[in-house]
C-alpha cells in the first residue's frame, strides 16, 4: 500500500498559474477537474485517497450522473478472508523472515493493534511477518484504527456506480502490471517505510492531509506525500516507480476514454501534480483540463 495516497486538486486559478503551483482556499465543494479532449468531447479527472481520513471531504455520487464510463486505477485484491485459512494457521508458529527479527515488543504490539483494526486475525498477521519481503505487513502498518473502512471516496462511488447508475468499473491498469511496479520499489525502501509507520500515528500523519486537501492546496499535499517516506532519496525512487513510470503507462487508456467522452476518472491524487503528473501530460497533448468544485458527500 502507498504511504499515504491523496485525493484531488484545485480550483478558480487560471490555466496558467495551474501548470504551476495547484492551489485553491475555496471551500465550496470537492476539487476536481473538468477535461475536454480536442473533439469536444467532456470527462471528469477526480484525485481521491485510497484510505478513510477523518475530516476530509469526499465526492457525491451525483458526479456519476450522465456518465457512460466510470474509470478506477485497477480492480485491487480480493477481499480478505474474515477467518485463517488452515495454511495461515499452520504458518502461526513459523519462524519470522529476517526483516521481522528484529521487530521489539512495542513495535509488535502496534502490528498487532492495527493489524486489528484492518479486519487481520492475530494468525493472519504474523503469517504476513514470516514473507521474505515486507511489502504485504505494510499494509497493516499503515492501517487507521476507528474508522470505517468502506468511507474511503474510490470504495463508496463504486458503489454508488455499480447500483445507483448503472455503471461497470473500468480499469486504467491491471493488478499483475501494479504488482509487478511495487515489487520494482528496493526491499530497502519498504522496510525503512515500514518501521517508520510503526513509530509514527498513521491518523496524526494523515490529518493535515485532509486539511491541504479540503483547502484545495494540492502542492502542498505533495510535499507531505513525499515527507511520509524516511528520506528525500526514498520519495524520489517510489514517486518514480508507483507515480511516474504508471502515469505513462496509463495516457494511451486515458485518451481512449477522454476522446469518448462521459467518464468519470478516480486516481489517487498523487497522480496529478508535476510536470509528469497527468494534468501536464493531458494538457501536452492537446487537452484542456481546467479545475473545478464539485459537490461533497454530505
């Protein structure tokens, strides 16, 4: 899972100041943009966070109304199991992966605790403590406890898209091509993140999230995403891989939907700033892309 994955952008700022720095103080509604591909044809580009965050504004499921497509970054794990398998069971008592060994009590506990509170049994969770990588009990390490998990803004317009209007998921990637990107990001880089996690509240790292992102200061979210990784050296490797390199992978899909126009996109928000985010590249290629508000959940 992302360290932290953001939500949207901003608004009233000319096309001009944002290429620049994507900033805006309103608080009427839910940034978002509005595209036009060059055969007029128009779309809807939503940045969400992945996660629930108290406090921050999500998007109404009346953005759906009169789309023909609503796009989703790829179709994501199966559903966890509310009960061990007898393999993970069995895998209870297996010795821990060199990464784990040296875990202490206080960092075990805090496992344990959030590992909880994203649905994991004791016995799932240290099943994910005996992989060779540390990549899966990241997951976990990451996980708000006293939040819903389903009040997360991809999860609750799925829902809305599936049963109110009508609407199939369709997918910018699929999920071997997003595994195959995170398991490109260094052992290394995962591990710092990991213990990192463990010392700090996941809920208190994500607060001031919600707060640039409810004003609209979208730049300044990027800072913090960056900030949540150990090193500066560690944030520029993992925007590459999981941001940049997926970006481009994604502009061929992108097109296809925006020039057909009637799509409703939902990326996470990290997506979108910087010259290689995907308002640069859509406006290099002939698209205007220009920020809006749209209404908020109540």
């Amino acid at each position: 899972m992302k360290p932290i994955l953001v939500v949207l952008i901003a608004l009233f700022c000319s096309r001009a100041a944002c290429a620049g720095e994507l900033n805006d103080h309103s608080a009427d509604g839910v940034a978002a943009f509005a595209v036009s591909a060059p055969n007029g044809r128009h779309s809807l580009l939503l940045g969400i966070m992945h996660v629930p965050v108290r406090g921050l504004l999500l998007p109404s499921p009346a953005v759906l109304a009169g789309k023909r497509h609503f796009i989703l970054e790829h179709l994501g794990e199966t559903p966890r199991q509310t009960h061990a398998s007898p393999e993970v069971e069995a895998a209870e008592h297996a010795e821990r992966a060199q990464w784990a060994t040296s875990m202490n009590t206080a960092e075990l506990d805090t496992y344990h605790r959030r590992a909880s509170c994203a649905g994991k049994s004791p016995a799932q969770a240290d099943e994910l403590l005996t992989h060779p990588e540390v990549r899966d009990a990241n997951q976990i390490a990451y996980a708000v406890c006293g939040l819903n998990p389903y009040r997360a803004a991809d999860v609750v317009l799925t829902l809305y898209a599936m049963v109110d209007y009508h609407l199939k998921p369709e997918y910018l990637e699929s999920d071997a091509f997003v595994q195959r990107q995170r398991l490109k990001v260094p052992e290394e880089i995962q591990r710092r993140a990991f213990r990192s996690a463990l010392s700090h509240d996941p809920a208190a790292a994500l607060a001031p999230v919600a707060d640039a992102l409810n004003a609209g200061a979208f730049d300044q979210v990027e800072r913090i995403v960056d900030g949540s990784l150990a090193s500066s050296a560690d944030a520029v490797t993992y925007r590459h891989i999981m941001v940049d390199e997926r970006n481009v992978a994604w502009m061929t899909r992108l097109h296809d939907y925006l020039n057909d126009g009637d799509a409703a996109i939902v990326v996470g928000a990290a997506h979108l700033p910087g010259p290689d985010g995907l308002v640069a590249r859509l406006r290099a290629d002939g698209y205007q892309v220009e920020p809006v508000r749209v209404p908020a959940l109540p």
